[in-house]
C-alpha cells in the first residue's frame, strides 16, 4: 500500500535535505547544497549527466539549479497568489545565474499540489521569461520517488510523519527512566506473581482490537510478569505526578487511537510504531530501557488504558 507524507509537517530545512537527497537519485552524487544564508535562488546545484531526469533514455546534462520552496499549509497549490509571487522573484534571480553562466536548468521542488494544467501554465511562465529548461516538481511527483526510493524514508524517519496520534513523549520516557530505577525495590512478591487469567475476558478484547493470539503470547511471556509492579508503582502515593503523566499520555493516545485506527491492519502494527517513535526521539535515554518501554506499552493495552474494551475487566 503505497504511503503519502505529510511533507508539510517537516521543517523547512528537513525539506531541503530530502530535495538533496532525491537529487543524489535522479540527478547523481555530485548534487551540491549550498550552506544557509542568502541563496541567490539557488538551494543547490549539480553539473553533468542527469542519471535519470527527465527520463532514463533522454537526461539531461549541464548545469543544473535546485530550489526548494516548502510551506507547513497542508492545502497549499501551486496556483496560489503566493505561489505566482515566489516565482516572479525566483525569476529575478534566474536572469542573474544565467548572464553569469550558471545554469541550463532549473529545478524548483515544492510540496504544494499541482495539476497538470497549471504545472503547464507556471513551467512556460519559467521558460519564457528565462529561455532555459525548467521544471516545478510538486508534491505529487515527490511522493512517487518516495515510494521508489524507501532508503530516503528510512534515513529521514519519515514515517514517524505517519503516526496516527501525536503526544508528548517526555512523559512516558520520564515514567519508564523513574520505573527503571525503583523497580529492584518493589515489593518481591509482587513481582513473582502471575497474572490470573482466568477471570479475564481478554480474548474478547484482543478480537474487538484484532491483536492476534501470537503477539498476545509475546505479551505474556515478555511482559506480563511486571504488570503487578507497575501496577503498585503508579499507585504509589509518592509517584502520582508520575500517574497523572501516565493518564495524560494514555488519554492523548486512546483518542488519536480512536480516530485513526484503520490506518493499521492490526494492533500489534500500531504497538510497534508508538513504541519505535517513542524509542528514536529518546534513544540515548532509553536505548538500555528498550524492554521496559514495550512492557508499559503492553501494560496499557492490558490495562484496558489503549485500544477498544467493553466490559473487560483485568481483575
């Protein structure tokens, strides 16, 4: 199933970067970013053979400029009033470049949206006022190469961009860091209990969830033995601005839950992806921990805390 980026989520300068890298693909290696300040219409540029722009039998070769224009507007269109404003003054500096012979062609990536008639419209007002080749790459033409190329996801983490929900991640890194600590000293006996089943009707819950048996399993054998202690350690008089972080974080993640769970086919899918973003963002901190997080994780679904119920109880 292919996956469309909100690019309008990343920084300015993490757009930039994935312009560079997706040059790196259809452009080649030698793709030149330029350091920050006033770029002179240029973000960066590459000289050569294209390996495969416009098309792999017919590339292009010269001297290339690369612009990058990112807006956070999630409705933006290349045919905004803004947009013709952006290209004008891209204009004026193009002529420059050109009289100075530093350029045959002109990329400019944007992660607006753009339709073919206008794509037409713009890219003719680029060529005649600057008679070299040009191109507006949109949002649409991006999100293909992000399919073809997933090495430029991977390295950008773009799909903590895909999250369903969206919280604050201190708060659960604070819980797991102070639970780490303490946890030795909780009472002994608690922590070699098991929890009882058998008055449990999870079964139920993992259908309504569809959280399948296997990882379920996984649950039991990788986690289930610390419930009981992070159940007294949340309830510890002591710790309750521990718990109320807990119930914030749980109550901004039953929401998001709630309004996106169709994007993921199984609950398990949706665990694992809260539990790698939470894992990135914090990884000095909890790369030792790394277990302890999946078990609060698992704990909240047990808990009844994420994920659909109906009158389940944990006993």
């Amino acid at each position: 199933m292919n996956r469309t980026f909100p690019l309008y989520d990343l920084h300015w300068q993490e757009f930039e970067k994935l312009v560079i890298m997706i040059c790196d693909k259809i452009l080649g290696m030698g793709t030149m970013n330029f350091s920050k300040g006033s770029d002179g219409g240029r973000d960066a540029k590459f000289e050569g053979k294209a390996n495969k722009y416009p098309c792999a039998q017919t590339p292009w070769e010269g001297k290339f400029i690369i612009q990058a224009k990112h807006t956070e507007k999630p409705t933006a269109k290349c045919s905004d009033n803004d947009f013709k404003t952006i290209l004008k003054q891209e204009v004026e500096k193009l002529k420059k470049l050109i009289e100075n012979n530093e350029v045959d062609y002109y990329l400019l990536f944007t992660n607006r949206s753009l339709s073919a008639n206008i794509n037409y419209k713009l890219e003719n007002l680029l060529t005649n006022n600057v008679n070299i080749k040009s191109a507006i790459i949109s949002n649409e033409r991006i999100q293909l190469w992000l399919q073809e190329y997933p090495d430029i996801c991977k390295r950008l983490n773009l799909d903590n961009l895909l999250l369903p929900l969206q919280f604050y991640d201190n708060d659960i890194k604070a819980i797991v860091i102070a639970f780490s600590k303490i946890k030795e000293n909780l009472s002994e006996e608690i922590g070699k209990q098991q929890v009882n089943l058998t008055h449990i009707e999870l079964t139920k819950k993992n259908e309504m969830n569809n959280l399948s048996k296997e990882y379920f399993d996984f649950i039991k054998s990788n986690s289930m033995l610390y419930f009981e202690q992070i159940k007294e350690f949340l309830g510890s008089p002591k710790n309750r601005q521990l718990k109320q972080d807990y119930d914030n974080t749980v109550s901004d993640l039953q929401e998001q839950i709630i309004i996106k769970r169709e994007e993921y086919e199984k609950f398990e899918e949706l665990i694992a992806f809260i539990y790698k973003y939470i894992l990135e963002r914090n990884f000095d901190e909890l790369k030792n921990m790394r277990k302890l997080l999946r078990v609060f994780l698992h704990y909240m679904y047990f808990n009844c805390d994420i994920g659909k119920s109906e009158n389940v109880s944990t006993g």
